[in-house]
C-alpha cells in the first residue's frame, strides 16, 4: 500500500471512526457483583431492571466504589432506595448522549478561506535563499549559548529532503498540542525543552556521545489546530511518516497524550507486516473507553489496541498508578494480552525485578519497538510539571537506565515524551529531567549503532576506579 492511500484511508477514519464509532466493551459484563444477604432483604420491591442497574456497573458512574454503594444502601429504609435507585438510574440516562438534542459532532464552517490555514506548508518558492536539500545551521557561534535553540543544539531540517540528504539518523519534532485532559500547557513543553541543556550530551554511564555517534536534526514543529484535537490528527499522522519513511527514527516532544495515536499509527503504518511493540511508560493506562470524546490522552491506548492498530500482546505498560484505571481496567488489559507493571508489582516485588521482565518482555515481543514515555510516570518530587501527575512515581535514577537499555538492545521505530506542562514548574528542573530522559534513550540508540548492545553494557572506566 502507497504512502498515498494510507494517508487517504487514515482521513477517512478521522471522519468516520473518531465520530462515529461507539466503543466496543462493555464494562457492566465484567462489573456484576453479589448483594450483600442483609441488604437484598430490603430491594424485594425493586424491579428486575432496578436490580440488573445495582449489579451492574452503572452505579459505579456515580458512587466510587462497591463498598460505598453498600454502605449507601444499608443506611437506608427500603422506601428510601426505591427512591435512591430511581434518582441514579435517571441521573446515568442523563448522562448519556441524547440523538436530536446532543451535539454529536463540532461544527466548522466549510466557507472559511482559511480552513486548512492552520497545516499549510510554506511553497520554497517564498524562501528568500534558494538551497540545496539537506539539515543547516540556525547558529552563530561555535559554542552557542543564546540566539535561535534547536533540540540538542543539533541542525535543522525543514523536508523530507533535508532528512534524506542527511542520511538522518534521528529526527527530534515538537507537536504543541494542548487539547486533551490534564493541565493544558504541553503546547509550550517543545520551546522548554529546546530551551534546556543535557540532550545531546555525552551520557556517563556508556561514555557515548550520541551527537558523535547520530545524525540528528530537530524537524521543527508540527502544527496542530488549537481548538480541536481530531482537526490536527491527520496532519500529525502524515509529518511522522514523512519522518519514518526515510529510516529516521521520530523522536517526538509533546504535546498531551492523545498524541500517541497519530504518532504510533504512523510509524506502524510504514511497515505494516512487521508488527510494533509499544511499550507505554505512564501512571496512567489510558484505555478508558467512556470518555464522550471518541480521541483523548485518557483512551489512546484503547484505541490503538481496539482499531488493531497494535496487538495487544504486544502492548507493555509500566509505572501505572493513579485513580483513572478502575477494578475493571485490568481484567480488560488482562484479556487483551497487555503485560502491565504498577508501582504495586514495584512495591512487592522490587524495581530491579520489575525492571528486567519489562526489558524481557520487550525482547521476545517483536523485532520493532516504539516507546511513549508520559512524564507522569516519574514522581512529582523528580519531574512536577506532568500534566496528571501522581504521586509515588519512579524516580530518574531507576528509568534512565532502563531506557538506556530498552534503546540500546532493541532496535527503535519511535520514541515520544508527552505531557510536559512547564508552567506547573517555575524551575529548571522538570524540561532538564525531560530532557535527561531522552539522551538516555538517544544514547541508547547510538551504543546500538556502534555495536555497544550487550545487556547492560557500561563502560568499565566508569563502573571502576581502577585504583584498588
């Protein structure tokens, strides 16, 4: 299949499958739940439709927790939850999209003279200076400390001409979306991030320089609409392919996370006979189908896994906490095959441990591997500025090595690092530690590259003084 009709089927679905198709699972199935005895002998004047509402999941839309909606019916008379049933059950119908008075879709106006205004790329003929294609310097300086930054201070391409030119290794991209959930100011994370040192640098651990060791170019932004998520899906999609095509790998700065559809769908949509893994560092699982807007950070990963975009059995998630996933989220991941690690398996069992199956898991899943890194799976003491952040994180000490080692010992399709928000910190800090996070996998990459891909490699003059 063409570049070109791939592009075409993906803007059909935009259409059709975001605004269209409801999800598939049905979580009452996985929810039903005994009665207490002592309670059941005040629901003899339910209905059998009030009873298959209490045992069902629908209750838990309202009340948090089983236990609770026990409590709130014990402390009841039987006429009282006549009436508490009754109030429930009308206020989840209300809930509920309502055909002929809902907005079922956003409205946009077709006759705008600048609909696509927003993806149009610049014609080279309105360049000032012609040039041959190929990554150039925005920089002054040698050793450049102000004027224009750039990701790693490293070239910049604009095309897929440059990248080709280049014989890119890595093509670092902004997408400065801010539409999803969460604390919306991820649009501004590509500018901290390239504004902050530490990517590019020589990582200590395996003495690799990886600017040494890559071609790596920053490709710019990709622009997105600011008032709609699905708008700016599409364009997404195509820009991470134009990038994947040419054999670079997309290193992408978010952006919230729903912009992990787009980007995986992308790099799985250049080789589709040669399946992706994706393995999902985050506090939170995002697979959450009831969410009223069909893309969102909180349900990308269900979309991708539901769409067959990417086989769940190949899907890793790590560091998962936090309140989103619910008693039914994990038998839901259970039977689709994901292989999830929480900070409760960490807790039991110890990082170390954990941190080897994840890397096992990744080796014997597929030979190809996309990794989307949400900074909400650090702990807020070591990065604050995640869009959802929650507490009881990994620290840096235990993630760096581990995507240290996942970039160097399997072979990378794409890496993104979503959900920054910089202005939830005023300090240095969080960009600085965002950025630690992507040379230690760019690092990675390039000890790849130069055949440093035993398990575990780390240079012996660093691990040793040598002077005993």
């Amino acid at each position: 299949m063409t570049a070109t009709k791939r592009r075409h089927l993906f803007a059909g679905f935009t259409l059709c499958s975001l605004l269209a198709v409801a999800p598939t699972v049905n979580f009452a199935q996985q929810a039903e739940a005994d009665i207490p005895a002592e309670i059941m002998t005040k629901l003899s004047s339910l209905s059998a439709e009030q009873m298959d509402f209490l045992r069902g999941f629908q209750p838990l839309r309202i009340i948090p927790t089983r236990e609770k909606l026990n409590q709130e019916l014990d402390r009841r008379s039987p006429e009282q939850i006549e009436q508490f049933v009754s109030d429930m059950m009308m206020a989840v119908e209300a809930m509920a999209f309502r055909p002929g008075v809902d907005m079922a879709e956003i409205p946009l106006n077709p006759e705008a003279s600048s609909f696509n205004g927003f993806k149009v790329v610049r014609p080279q003929a309105l360049n000032e200076y012609l040039r041959d294609p190929g990554p150039f310097s925005v920089h002054r300086y040698i050793h450049q400390w102000g004027g224009i930054p750039t990701f790693a201070g490293a070239l910049v391409a604009v095309d897929q001409a440059d990248l080709i030119a280049g014989d890119v290794d890595v093509a670092i991209v902004g997408i400065p979306q801010s539409m999803s959930s969460g604390s919306r100011d991820s649009r501004n994370a590509p500018e901290a991030i390239r504004a902050m040192h530490i990517l590019g640098e020589r990582d200590i651990y395996s003495m690799v320089d990886p600017l040494a060791a890559l071609n790596v170019v920053d490709y710019g932004d990709i622009s997105v609409d600011r008032m709609s998520v699905h708008r700016g899906l599409e364009h997404a999609y195509q820009r991470i392919m134009e990038i994947a095509e040419t054999g670079a790998v997309p290193f992408v700065v978010g952006g919230d996370h729903s912009l992990m559809y787009p980007n995986v769908k992308a790099v799985q949509d250049i080789d589709a006979g040669e399946p992706l893994t994706v393995v999902h560092f985050g506090a939170h699982y995002n697979a959450e189908p009831t969410r009223a807007h069909l893309l969102s950070d909180r349900d990308a990963v269900y979309r991708l896994i539901t769409e067959e975009v990417v086989d769940g059995n190949n899907v890793i998630q790590v560091g998962l906490r936090g309140s989103q996933a619910t008693p039914q989220a994990f038998p839901w991941l259970r039977e689709q095959g994901v292989k999830y690690h929480t900070m409760a398996e960490v807790e039991r069992h110890g990082w170390d441990e954990v941190a080897e199956r994840v890397i096992d898991e990744t080796r014997s899943a597929t030979d190809r591997v996309y990794i989307s890194l949400d900074v909400s799976v650090l702990d807020p003491s070591q990065l604050r500025a995640a869009g959802r952040a929650a507490p009881g994180g990994l620290t840096v000490r235990e993630l760096a090595p581990l995507l240290r080692r996942l970039c160097a010992e399997t072979q990378i399709a794409g890496f993104e690092i979503m959900d920054l928000a910089p202005m939830l910190d005023l300090s240095y800090v969080s960009a600085m530690n965002a950025n630690y996070m992507m040379n230690a996998c760019l690092s990675g990459i390039a000890m790849r590259k130069m055949g440093l891909d035993d398990e575990n490699y780390l240079d012996p003059m660093t691990t040793d003084h040598g002077q005993n």
